[in-house]
C-alpha cells in the first residue's frame, strides 16, 4: 500500500494527528492505529493505518483529511519530537551529574563546577531556538 503522504507515517505521527483533529481522544481507547514491520524487526514497511475506529460520533478521517492534516501539524510534532529527545538526553546527563557531585562531596571535594554544569544542564529548554538547536554545556573536567 503506497504511503498517503511524501514520508511513510508511523503510528505515534497518525495518533498525533487524529488527536489534533478530535482533541481528547486517545489511540488504544477511541481508535487503534498500526504500521507494518519486517518481520523479525522493528523496521517500518508500511505507512500507519487505523486499524479500529471504536467513535461512532466522529467521523473517521480518510486520507485526503489526514494529508491535510499533516501538511499543516508536521512541524509541530516534530518539535515535539525533538524537545522530548533534548530533555531525555539533558535527563541522562543530570543523572550522571547528581552522581558525581555525590561522589565527590562525599570525598570532601568542592562540587561547584559540576554544580554550575548541572544547573546549565538544567536550563537547556529555556536557551532561544530549543530544541532544534541546543548548545549544550561542557562537562566540566574531575
């Protein structure tokens, strides 16, 4: 089955739009959406599809409706998607920080560095053009 749209629609991207187009619906509740994979993969081979539309009150969209429809919200998932890649990374690395602070407070070393790293790491979402471009801080040296 060709895809509706110039890329290949995952099933998160499908969910996200229907919820654009029904706010306050939930895929899994309202409808199920799916892509095919390989098998003995991950890999997507198919575009997504709603597979169930469980709301006879709403109209299920078809995919003139959900082109138009990524066409115009594109861009915001992928922000979206980016600002959630950016805060796990900046996670993991406030993670990483907290456990080098321990270590060395608790060797009686000074921590003020690592603490100003961590408070930067803290302030990544808040830098002009988060999160498509991030300067991320330098870690500072043990």
């Amino acid at each position: 089955m060709p895809s509706i749209i110039e890329h290949m629609l995952s099933h998160e991207e499908l969910a996200f739009l229907l919820q654009k187009l029904y706010p306050g619906t939930e895929n899994g509740k309202d409808y199920l959406t799916a892509h095919w994979v390989a098998h003995g993969s991950a890999e997507q081979t198919g575009p997504a599809q709603i597979v169930d539309w469980k709301r006879e009150d709403l109209a299920q969209p078809s995919d003139k409706e959900i082109k138009a429809l990524w066409k115009r919200h594109s861009k915001e998932y992928e922000t979206i998607k980016a600002a959630n890649h950016a805060r796990a990374r900046r996670n993991a690395l406030l993670t990483d920080v907290d456990a080098t602070i321990n270590r060395l407070e608790d060797g009686g070393a000074r921590a003020a560095d690592w603490r100003a790293y961590r408070k930067a790491l803290r302030d990544v979402p808040q830098q002009p053009g988060f999160p498509h471009k991030i300067a991320w801080p330098k870690e500072p040296k043990v």
